[in-house]
C-alpha cells in the first residue's frame, strides 16, 4: 500500500488537498477530535502519516513512506537522500538573518567574527556563514529564536520568516536572505524508481498543473 508521509502545521491542509486530487482522502487530519497518527484512504489505496514536519524526510528516506511532502527549507537543512520530484507552488516563505532594527549591521558581511548566531536551521546557517568565509558560532535554539538577540545573547538569527510580523513585534528586521522556500513533493529514490504500488500514477495525478 503506498504510504504518504504529511507534515503538520501550516503546510497539512494545502498537503491534503493536493491528495484529493490524486483520488486520495485525508482530511481527517483536519478533525480536531482526531487523534490517529495514521489513516487509511477510505478506497484502501494509500495510508497518511502524519508527522513533525521535520521528520518527513527522514520517513522518506528509510522507507516508512514511499513520498513525502515538506517544505525546501526542511530539506536543506536535513539533507536526506530523497528525491525531489515538485515544487508545488504553496507554502512560501523565506530563510533570513535578522538583527534587533537598532542593531548597526545591515547585511550578514557585517556582523562580527566570533559572533554568535542563533538558529534552529543550524546547517542552513553554517553553509551562509561558511560561504562568506565568516566565522560565527551557530547556537541551536528551538523554540522562539527571537530572543536570542532580545535577551543579547546573539547578534543574529537565521530563520523562517513568511509575513515578517513576528520580526516587527520583536524589532526585528531582515538583513538577508539566504533562499526562498516552499512546498516540495518527495520520494523514496528506490521505491520510485521501482515504481513500487504504482507510485509514479499518484505522482503524476498531484503534480500535474503544478
């Protein structure tokens, strides 16, 4: 049975729709008096996982799910060796630096060697830094990132940002940005390649016009 591995939060709902369109039904999901992990397509085509978004690719990649759908930001920083099969055009935002707005640096060349930079994003912040040959120390942080430089613990952050409100509400601007993100579709390289429980027609059925 083909196994779908869907990310929770903002990109679960345009995710289950995407599904529908592949014949596809999972927007139990969306019940708030769901608590299943997993369900099953009421034709008994294909299960859904539902997962951290940040653990999509690793259920890709070890073959608990023959695709995947998680944003392009989570897969630079895991760096799993999935497929990439589509953009699929939902789900933008953006990976910046940000500074407090009074802060004198204005673009990530001139923040301080040595400094300290705090992220959740920590190998998307390594490979910018590392880029522009800037020595910082990267300090994993996983809940609110932007009280790193409130509390003046950190210079900068290097994080997701979609409306930029967050920023603002904490006098926070963006200095740069290292790449724009949005949702991708996924697969098991073997398991597609095999075209193992007719993944390729399910495939075809949510990408196309996307």
């Amino acid at each position: 049975m083909l196994t779908i591995a869907l990310p929770k939060g903002a990109l679960l709902k345009d995710s289950i729709e995407l599904c529908q369109k592949a014949g596809l039904d999972f927007s139990l999901f969306l019940s708030s008096s769901n608590r299943q992990l997993q369900i099953e397509d009421p034709t008994g085509a294909a299960k859904a996982l539902l997962v951290r978004a940040q653990d999509v690719p690793v259920y890709v990649e070890y073959g608990q799910a023959h695709l995947g759908i998680a944003g392009y930001d989570v897969l630079k920083e895991k760096k799993a060796n999935i497929a990439h099969l589509a953009d699929l055009g939902f789900g933008y935002c953006r990976m910046s630096v940000a500074v407090p707005k009074d802060s004198p640096y204005r673009k990530s060349v001139d923040l301080p060697a040595h400094g300290i930079v705090a992220s959740k994003f920590v190998n998307c912040a390594k490979e910018h830094f590392r880029a522009l040959d800037l020595p910082v120390e990267i300090v994993p942080l996983y809940g609110s990132v932007e009280l790193g430089p409130i509390t003046g613990m950190s210079e900068a952050i290097v994080d997701l940002v979609s409306t930029g409100k967050t920023l603002r509400e904490n006098g926070l601007i963006e200095i740069d940005v290292l790449f724009e993100s949005s949702a991708y579709l996924v697969a098991n390289p073997l398991l597609y390649r095999l075209n193992r429980d007719n993944i390729g027609d399910f495939v075809e059925q949510m990408t196309v016009n996307n």
